[in-house]
C-alpha cells in the first residue's frame, strides 16, 4: 500500500514563529497536497503540486508557502504563525485515490 | 463553484439498523463523486468512487449510487457494525478540474451503539 509519512506529528509553535511541515511519500505519485482539518469546516485544500518544483494554491492559501523540492518530498511552510492557524494538517498523494498521512497536530500558542 | 453538502454533525445508530448518509453537490459539469472515511486517530482514506451515472460502487458493505437527476451521492449500508463508527467524508472532483483536486464536504459522524 501506498506511504505518506508526515513530520512531526505534533508540534507547539509561538505566534509569530517559523513553522516547516514535511511530507514524504514512497509512492512516486506526480499530486501531493496540504489540507487542514478544522470541526465543523473538513478537509481544507491549502497548496498542491503536480511535480518537483511546482505548486499551486489551493482554496485556503493565505498565511502559507508550499514547496516541492522532489517528487517525494513536500513540506509546508507557515513564515508567521498565528493562534488560527492551530489545526491538525495532512498531507496526501495521488489522484482521484489519495493517499493521506498520519496528520500534524500544530498548536500556535 | 463546486460545492458538497452532507449530513450535518452526528448520526447515532443502534447497531443492526441501516445507515444513510446524505450527500448532494453542486457542480458545473460533470463530476466524479467519492466517500472517503477517517477512524479514531487515523487518516481518512478512500472508502467509494463512482465515475459513471447509475452505477453501484460497493465497499465493506456500503454502496452509494451517482444520481446526476438530483445531484446526489448518498452512502448506505443495510446493517451498521461498531466498527462503522468514524467520520465520513463526501468529496467531489470536476471532470475538467486537475486530476486529484478534490473538494470535500464538511463530514458526518457515525457513531453506532451496542
């Protein structure tokens, strides 16, 4: 089966402060994406990438950066965290069959 | 823009009993329609898809049908089982969108009692 691994899987930041997520998968799917999972709101896209070297913005992209530095690596990046950016955050591969990650519970204190 | 409505928040069912959850969309042409769900602690992954009209997808003893008429991707099961118990996603992808976007409707919990 398909393996997305996310790091870290937990994380506590300071407002203000640089946060970097980092996703790896083993898969050699060409998609990977960023959600957010917030109650009441689901599964949010932020950024996308169809390749090393791309990214798109998805639905809710203010207050990150994505990059996609190989076909395996893609990490998102929060320059200034703020309090409403606390969530558990995902990371996925693939097509119309995604493939998620184990989450990241950030909290921006 | 595409949209996905479900089941608002919790359904909560005595296990045996059938399970439905709603789930209707918006979407300018012509979509492919996916249940994904998330257990307890867990990532959500791919439960159903359907890619033609009329077609019955079925997984772990769920199925849902695509019904273009009404706009609408229902997930049903004869007989819920405590282990149903999770989030369900319904989630959306255009048919002229990047392959892979997908947009997600706000989830419903089941949670199945003894």
């Amino acid at each position: 089966e398909a393996a997305v691994t996310q790091s870290p899987r937990n994380k506590v930041a300071v407002t203000g402060g640089k946060v970097t997520l980092s996703c790896n998968q083993t898969n050699n799917h060409n998609n990977m994406y960023w959600y957010r999972q917030d109650t009441g709101h689901g599964l949010r896209l932020i950024h996308y990438s169809y390749g090393a070297g791309s990214t798109e913005k998805g639905d809710i992209p203010d207050g990150y950066k994505a990059s996609r530095p190989s076909q395996e690596n893609f990490s998102l990046i929060l320059e200034l965290a703020t309090p409403s950016q606390t969530s558990v955050y995902f990371c996925a591969s693939g097509d119309y069959e995604q493939y998620f990650g184990p989450g990241t519970r950030l909290t921006v204190l | 823009g595409d949209s996905v409505t479900q089941t608002e928040g919790l359904v909560t069912l005595t296990e045996g009993l059938p399970v439905m959850l709603n789930c209707t969309y918006q979407s300018t042409y012509s979509p492919f329609l996916f249940w994904y769900v998330q257990h307890l602690n867990e990532a959500p992954k791919l439960l159903l898809k359907s890619f033609t009209d009329n077609k019955r997808p079925e997984h772990q003893g769920f199925h849902a049908t695509l019904h273009k008429s009404s706009s609408s991707f229902h997930l049903q099961k004869s007989s819920a089982q405590l282990s149903d118990s999770a989030l369900y996603y319904c989630a959306l992808s255009e048919a002229t969108q990047v392959v892979g976007q997908l947009t997600f409707g706000r989830g419903t919990r089941l949670q199945v009692y003894a």
